[in-house]
C-alpha cells in the first residue's frame, strides 16, 4: 500500500520513522501545522492515544477501537468538527471531550455537554479554566476576563458586547450579552478568491427529461391558481391516486391561500412562484388548476410561463365544465402516461442541486449539523454540481464570511444589495433587524443573532459565491448561489422550487427541537441533519 498525504506529512512520519510511541504520539499532537493548536493542551488525550496506539501494535485497530467504544459506555462514536469560518476536523482517536474552543481567537468556549460549576477545561493558549456556574449544554462559557462594552468572539467574529464586566469561567448569554447589529451596514469587498479543487464526478440514478435536465423523482403535480380550489385540488389528488404504478412516483397537489385580493408585486410573487413550481424537473407533468374568477387568471400564468411543453403543461378553469373532478381526472390519466415512459438511469452528479436550509438551530448546529452540510455543498461543486444557500437574516453579522468568496465585484454587489434591501424592509415596517434568535434557539444556546448566523452559514462551505438569485429564482450557474428568502421555514424552502436548473435536495437540520411540518408547498428531495441528542459527552473519531 502506498501512503497518500501532504507532502509535509508523509515528510514527518518518514523523520519519525524509528520513534517509539510515546515520542511519535508527543510530535503529532504538538504539530501545529495539522492541527492548527497545540493538542496536548487537551487533558489526558496524549496519553489516551499512546495507550490506544499500543493496543493497535499488538491487538489490532479492530480492539483498540472496541477498547475505546466500551470505555465510553456505549455512547457511540461522533465525529467532531472544528469549525472557524469553514470547520475542520479537530483530533485523532476516539475520545471523549465536553467543550471546544471553535477558533483561537475567541474568548469563549462552548459546553459541549452540560458542565458543573467548578469544572476545571483545558484550554489552548489560556490553561485551565474553572466553570464559575453550571453552564447548559450548547451554551458558552468565557475563557478570558471581558470588560464591560467588548466583544464576545465566537466563530473569531464578535457576537455581541458583555453590558459588565466578565470573569473566566463565567456564563455568557442573554442575560449578560447583547447584539452589535441595528441598521444597514456599507460592505468592503476584500476577495479571498476559494478555489474548490475539481472532482470527476459520480452518477445517480435520475431520470432525464425531454428538455435535457435531470429529475430524482418522477411526479404529477396539481397547481392551483388560487386558494378557492384547494378542497377541488385535494379530492382531485386522491382520486388520482390509482394512477401511481410503474416509473410515477406519486400524484401531488399545491394548497396555498393565494391568487385573488392581492395586488402589485405581492400578486405578480404568486404568479412567479407557480409558475416556477411547474417548471421543476420533478414534475413529469403539471396541471394548473383555475376557478375561473381569480385575480391570478389562467392568461397571466401563460404570459408567466412562456413556452412550455403542451403535453407536460395543463390547465382546467373549473368554472369552464361540468364536473371539475371527471375532466381532471382525464387530463391526469394523460399525463400519467406520458410520465411512466420515464425510466431511471445513470446521470452525473454535477447535475444536482442541493438547497441549504436550517430548522431549530441551538448552539451546537453551528459545530456539528451545518459545518456537515458545508462539506457536502463542497463536495457537490466540486463535481460541477450547483448549491444554494438562503435564510437571508439568518446571514447578518456573518457576511464577511460569505462576500469575501463572492468570485466578482458584480456578485458582491448583488449579495450586498440584498442584505442590505432585507434590512431595510425591517426597518421601513418599524422592526429592528436582530429580533431572531427565537426563544427555542436560545434555550439551546444561541445569545445573539450574529451567533446564530455565524453557525448558520457554515452550511455554506467554503466555495466561491457564483451568483444572487431572487426570490423563487431560477438557478443558471453552476456552484454555490445565495437565494433571496427569510428565516421562516415553510417559506424559505417553498422558494427552492425555482432553482429548477436540475432538481433540488432540502438539508433540513434541527436537534431535539424537531421540526413538525411535514412539508411545505414543496417536492424537493429532504435530506434531515440532526446536531444532537443530549450526549454526556462527544467523541472523536478518525475520519
């Protein structure tokens, strides 16, 4: 077998080549240039990993690993990320550890399990800090004496000031925290220029459309032009139900309260946001459903819509026919058929789209669930493939992470333009911008709203920013894109529907503050991340 490594590291270990355990296992956990610190700062883990390494000589890999799992009372191995702007992995061996310090230079920890007053934590360039009260599980504690008015560093970024003095050990939250945000803010762009080194990329099993684009699931779904026929549409769904059999995956139908006593942009949003709902590549065939009478009448969807397939695209006015349910069952018959002519086959990876998206965020979300879903939206560009990341005021006091990968001045612009258009919408309607965090949030740890967003756009990994899309809007480059769309849940992930340049896979996250709706007005494929489940404590594990 032949190691493959950095060069640096293969370098290393042939210098050590004749150590013995206790040296070799000393040199790599002080080597700086993997870890980024100082291991042996972390107490007991130098001894922990010569110990396991003897196992290994003499009793294999296979027992050293079953040695720690018992030792840790059946636990269970979790791999730990350590997370700065991108996170990265922190250790090596299974051990088990109850607070990280994500970047260097912040000046709190955070509590990775629940920990008592007065336990003593190592920590990296401080030394031994004692826990002057009981600090929560996902909560942060201070490593270092803050004076009144200064920042807390959390992710290396200010989170907010302390309103009076802090001492070491002390419990940093809303009751001694406050936020740094209020207005619009004027951005710099200073590039950092990412590259995302390119990946031959796998294949799934999809089904390729006539246009050309690629689907994960092959579906019939009913649209209704307005909110008066959403009963129509439901007993129209379940009757259709028969026709599920073969290659079609399901019959579908859209509920929603709108399409008549709107106007302007609020009305022409509805319209768009149909319309791009029947383009998506999961839909192998689509039909709008009209009452007859609606402001959203059947000849704006069309002039919306622009060229379509006839034979993919209908549409029934039930104010046009005798029986709504008999005609509509027809057309569906139709368009079954054409949909199970649809077969799965190979299609390459780069032509995913995968939608970032949070849910029930606490303050190990930003360290576990979205550093993994980051890695992921990594992996995917790098094989061609498409993300996009939205939530947009889950991004204030975080975007020096973001616009700084944007890969030119025209996408800062736009980035900019919308953080700064969302605030301003707060503001103009007599709101502040910083009233996230809810009470969920932080319960679980989460103080400020520049924590909970430093934690939210680590699900954006660390590629460059390739382009800014409106609200529902269409995606027509590949590589990591931002979306116009809030924090709220149903109506963020109702706005993936129109990045239709291939389909679109949800990571939905949360932790024991499970998300119930079982799904909004969407058929994107759901991937779910959970953060935790109330370990005693964490445990590293090799990757």
């Amino acid at each position: 077998y032949t190691a493959q490594d950095d060069a640096f590291v293969l370098d290393f270990y042939a210098a050590h080549a004749g150590a013995d355990d206790t040296e070799l296992v000393h040199d790599v956990l002080t080597n700086e240039q993997m870890w980024g610190e100082d291991l042996t700062q972390i107490t007991g883990l130098e001894e922990f990993v010569v110990n396991a390494l003897t196992v290994v000589r003499v009793e294999g890999a296979k027992q050293a690993f079953a040695n720690a799992q018992a030792s840790n009372s059946g636990a269970g191995a979790r791999r730990l990320a350590r997370a700065s702007t991108s996170a990265q992995p922190v250790g090596l061996g299974p051990f088990v550890m109850n607070t990280i310090q994500i970047n260097p230079a912040d000046n709190v920890i955070v509590a990775l399990s629940p920990l008592a007053k007065g336990t003593a934590v190592a920590v990296p360039g401080v030394g031994e800090v004692a826990a002057a009260e009981d600090i929560p599980q996902g909560h942060k504690m201070a490593v270092r004496a803050i004076a009144a008015g200064e920042n807390v560093v959390k992710y290396g970024l200010p989170i907010g000031h302390v309103t009076g003095d802090i001492q070491p050990g002390q419990w940093l939250h809303t009751h001694n925290v406050k936020t740094n945000l209020s207005g619009e803010v004027e951005y710099v762009y200073n590039p950092t220029h990412p590259v995302v080194e390119p990946v031959e990329p796998e294949t799934f099993m999809g089904f390729r459309r006539a246009d050309g684009r690629a689907a994960t699931r092959n579906e019939l779904w009913i649209i209704p032009t307005v909110g008066c026929v959403n009963e129509v549409a439901r007993a129209m769904c379940e009757q259709a139900q028969d026709l599920v059999e073969g290659s079609l995956e399901g019959v579908y139908y859209f509920p929603h309260p709108f399409g008549c006593s709107q106007t302007g942009a609020d009305h022409a949003q509805t319209r768009r946001l149909l319309v791009a709902l029947s383009r998506h590549a999961n839909a192998a065939g689509v039909l709008f459903l009209s009452l007859g009478c609606e402001n959203c009448t059947h000849q704006q969807v069309l002039d919306e819509l622009g060229e379509y397939d006839h034979e993919r695209v209908r549409f029934l006015t039930c104010q046009d026919v005798a029986d709504e349910q008999v005609e509509g069952h027809k057309i569906l018959s139709e368009l079954a058929d054409l949909a199970k002519q649809a077969k799965r086959e190979p299609i390459p990876a780069s032509e995913l789209v995968i939608g970032l998206k949070c849910g029930g965020s606490d303050g190990l979300s930003g360290i576990t669930a979205n550093p993994t879903i980051g890695r992921v939206s990594d992996m995917l560009v790098a094989r061609g493939g498409t993300s996009v990341l939205t939530e947009v005021p889950e991004m204030f006091g975080a975007e020096s992470i973001l616009l700084d990968r944007c890969e030119d001045e025209q996408v800062f612009n736009a980035a900019s333009d919308m953080l700064n258009g969302f605030k301003d919408y707060f503001i103009s309607h007599g709101e502040v911008v910083y009233e996230n965090p809810s009470p969920g949030n932080k319960d679980g740890g989460i103080t400020t709203l520049e924590d909970k967003s430093c934690g939210c756009v680590q699900k954006g990994g660390s590629a460059p920013i390739v382009d800014v899309l409106p609200y529902a809007g269409q995606v027509t480059k590949h590589g990591l894109n931002m979306l116009c769309g809030p924090g709220n849940d149903m109506v963020s992930t109702t706005a993936f529907d129109g990045c239709w340049l291939s389909r679109d896979s949800v990571l939905d996250w949360t932790r024991l503050r499970r998300l119930v709706h079982r799904r909004p007005p969407s058929r994107c494929s759901p991937i779910s991340v959970c953060a935790t489940t109330r370990p005693t404590g964490w445990t590293l594990t090799p990757a």
